[in-house]
C-alpha cells in the first residue's frame, strides 16, 4: 500500500521567514527527516514543489498570502487520484490578519472540511491550531479547531509561541522544526507507523512477566546483524512494557552487549538506552564530551530553552588555567526582559572578571552588530556598533556622484586634531611610557552636533568613528587638493579629475 500526504495551507506551509526568505522546507523538511528515519514509505502530493531543496517529497499547497477561501478552490480542483491517506491542513493565519469575514470563518472552515471528506472519502484530515498574531485574537478559532469531530486537531498553538517566531507571525527554523515535530506526533498517535519484531524470540528462561532485575538488550530492527541472532529483544522505538500494560524501568548490576557497544549497568540508579531526542527535565553532569554526530540533516544538534525570565546562562565555559577572574569566561546568554522583548548576547569576560557582550540590534533588518556591555538593559542600542561600513551598492539607495569636493575639504579642514593616550592601555614603549596617539577625539560639542565623523551619537551610546563620512570625506577632500594642485601647474585632466563647483 501506498501512502499519500497532501500538506495545505498558506506562507507557513511553504515556508516564509516573514523577513523577505525562507527556511528551506519549513514544517515539512523536519516531518521528512522523522518519517524516513523509522522509514515510513509515503508519496507527497500537491501543486507546488518550491520552497523544498533536497527534500525527496517536495510536493505541497502552501500559497503564501492567501487566505481560505483562496485555497479550498485550488485544492478541489485537483485530480481525484491518488486519495491523500493523510490532509495535513494549516490555514485561516491570513483570514484573522486581514479580518477577512471573520463571523464566518469558524463555518466556512467546516464547509471545506466537508468539502475534502466528499472529493476524497477516504482520506483522514489533521487541523492545526494557528499560532499567535502579534495584534490579533487566535483563540476563537483555535477553540474551534479543537472541537472538531471531522477531523483530527492538532493543538499547533502549544508548541508555537512568539519566542520561536521572526514576526510575530511567521516560526523561526527553530518555530518549524517544533511543527513538524508536533505533525510527526499526531500522526504517530494515529498509529500510522507500524511496529515490528516486538516479540522475545529464543530466549526461553524469561518468564513472561518481566522482573525489575531483568536486563534486556534493545536494537534497532535495521540493525540486521543483531535482529538475525534470534536472541535479542527486537523493537523500533518507544516503550518498555509489561504484560499488565504498565511500563517499568530496570536496576541491578550487570552488562549489555549490543554489536560492539557495551552498556554497563550500575548496581544502583537507572541505566536507559534512548534512540531518539534525549530531554531531561533535571541538569545532567557528564564525565567526557558530548560528541554530535547527526545522521541526517535538518536535525537540531543541540537546543536549550531556558524558562522564561531566567538569569542563568545557557553554556558556560569555565576557565582553564589562566586568568585571575571570578569566570567563566564566555557565555551565550539571552536577555532576563520578561515582558520587553530582547536580544540574545555572547559575553566574553576578560582575564580581571570584566564582562562585555556582542549582539545584533533591532535598529534593521536584519540588525547590526553591536559590542560593548548594554545589554542588560530593555534597549539593544547600546555600544558600539561593528563592521557597519560595507560599501556594497546594493545596499544603498539615491546613490549619485558628489561634485562638492571642496565643500568636503572645507569640512575635514574644519576638524581639530588631537595627541592622546588610550585609558588601560597596557601595550608600553620601550622606554616604559604609555604610547601616544594622533587622531580625532569626539567631545560632547560633536555629538550635540552630529559631527559628520562621529556615529552611535544618541544619549547612552558611546560613540565611534562614523568610517563612511571619514573615508568619504578624506577621498573627497585629497581628490579636491589634486585638482587645485593640477590646475596651478596647467595639467588639469578632465578624464582623471571632476570639476568641482
């Protein structure tokens, strides 16, 4: 038997960001990669293949802006054959954020439900839940979709809060490998995915009621090696039961010999075999490195959610040995604002314990990077901002050529020179004197008047050389000087030189 899955619905079943890309296959790369692995044979139906690089079922209706009564007729229309063994339908986010009809969204909803069970009777349709709208109320619909008895609701809404989204609209990857997660459970709560070898074959001496002391070797029915022996307990996945329908875990001393792997047993505590996504709802200490070999691609390495509020860091990485701080000594935080959303942060502290942080600002899309140690706070404006002087054209807008050269150097005349040392500089001359420096200092009189050289010059910032005016200006003013020089010595060339006004 062939399997069809027929996934439906607008951007969010294609994929969009909501910041003008995509995640390559959204929901449906991460629903793929669970499938194969426990190597669920099933053919993707649908009008659309976009959005799904390497995926080896591409096919999809996920049309990006269009709301219900957009895609239903799309859907009808097409062909009779195969029949979806499964609909997987994600629609309605568009119809509650354009306020489209929404006195009858929750009917109209049933009439194409309707409509699906009578072009397709056997078909089983699954209905998510849509996930929160920044401005707008999901919770009547939402409350509908969970009362259905025509189809199958998938509570989407649970695992997809604003956190895992870019827009407040759209999921993050983080937001549509969660989603497919959550499909990949509610069609597994369908029983879809058969279960094979699950009986104890050759080994006679177990009675047939397990004891808490019985140690029993588990393998992946792939594994032919092992599955052949005859005498392993063979299963794909999942659950250790009794025959009373309970489920129990094993103690006691003792070894596990698994094709070459050895799992030792401690006389006391629990030991466990886990094939799948490990969660552990308590700080687990490890006596050797975590090793992340992924098998497949679009898998999470590693992901930790930190409770909402929380202080602590995600990672830290104590010290070694050196430095004379109190460590660690770098750390990925996020931002402790319960109700003011934030940045994430990267905080390196130096040898004496001194802490500053790298993070992108919300100033544009996608942000600058920014260094300094502001963080903490609900703005993300603070420090000094990184690598913002790309000169790439494309970036830029009412690009036209400047002919005010001398202007230009009338301006970087005006600019007053300093001889300075830099506070904590710790790199000496040989003499044992701290370096000297000649440059431009930015005084308080600048940043009242947004001198041409300076950036970050709101209040609370600290300010920086602003390298696009500086390199501009210098350009401008030596092109100036070289068209005077030239014109005195009677060689000014016009293919070489701009006159200036």
């Amino acid at each position: 038997m062939t399997n069809y899955i027929l996934s439906v619905g607008d951007s969010i079943t294609l994929g969009a960001d909501g910041l003008g890309g995509y995640v390559n296959g959204g929901y449906r790369i991460t629903l793929e990669t669970r499938l194969n692995t426990i190597g669920y044979a099933y053919t993707s139906l649908g009008t659309l293949t976009n959005n799904s690089t390497g995926m080896t079922h591409p096919d999809h209706v996920g049309l990006s802006g269009y709301r219900l009564d957009e895609v239903s007729p799309i859907v009808l229309a097409m062909s009779a054959t195969p029949v979806p063994t499964y609909i997987l339908l994600c629609i309605g986010t568009n119809d509650i954020y354009q306020s489209y009809d929404l006195a009858n969204l929750n009917s109209r909803l049933d009439t194409f439900i309707s409509a699906l069970l009578s072009k397709w009777s056997g078909t089983t349709i699954l209905v998510a839940t849509i996930g929160p709208i920044t401005g707008f109320s999901t919770s009547s619909y939402n409350s509908h979709i969970l009362g259905l008895s025509s189809a199958t609701p998938v509570d989407m809404a649970s695992v997809m809060n604003s956190s895992l989204q870019n827009d407040g609209i759209h999921p993050s990857a983080i937001g549509y490998s969660r989603m497919g997660d959550a499909w990949y459970t509610a069609l597994k709560a369908k029983g879809i995915f058969p279960v094979a070898n699950t009986k104890i074959t050759a080994l006679g001496s177990y009675a047939a009621q397990l004891s808490a002391g019985d140690l029993i070797p588990f393998v992946d029915i792939s594994d032919t090696t092992q599955a052949a022996s005859g005498t392993t307990k063979k299963v794909a996945a999942g659950y250790l039961g009794l025959t009373d329908g309970s489920t129990t875990t094993f103690t006691g001393g003792g070894t596990i010999a698994l094709g070459g792997f050895t799992l030792t047993v401690p006389a006391t505590g629990t030991a466990a075999l886990i094939a799948r996504a490990q969660t552990f709802s308590a700080a687990q200490t490890f006596s050797a490195g975590i090793v992340n070999n992924l098998a497949s691609t679009g898998v999470i390495g590693m992901q930790m959610t930190m409770p909402s509020g929380s202080t602590s860091a995600a990672i830290l990485v104590n010290n070694a040995d050196n430095g004379s701080g109190s460590g660690p000594f770098f750390e990925i935080r996020r931002n402790s604002n319960a109700s003011t959303p934030a940045s994430g942060f990267v905080r390196i502290y130096g040898k004496t314990g001194n802490a500053n942080d790298i993070w992108t600002d919300s100033s544009t899309t996608p942000g600058v990077l920014r260094i300094g140690n502001a963080t903490g706070t609900a703005t993300d404006l603070g420090g000094s901002i990184v690598g913002a002087q790309t000169s790439w054209h494309e970036l830029k807008e009412g690009i036209r050529q400047t002919l005010a050269k001398n202007a230009l150097l009338s301006e970087v005349l005006k600019v007053k020179l300093y001889d300075y040392q830099m506070k904590g500089d710790s790199g000496l001359n040989h003499d044992g004197s701290k370096p000297m420096y000649t440059g431009i200092v930015i005084t308080e009189e600048d940043r009242q008047n947004d001198a041409w050289f300076a950036h970050n010059l709101a209040s609370g910032q600290t300010p920086s050389l602003n390298e696009r005016n500086l390199f501009g200006y210098l350009i401008g003013a030596i092109q100036a000087l070289a068209e005077k020089v030239a014109a005195l010595e009677g060689k000014l060339d016009g293919q070489v030189f701009l006159a200036s006004e």
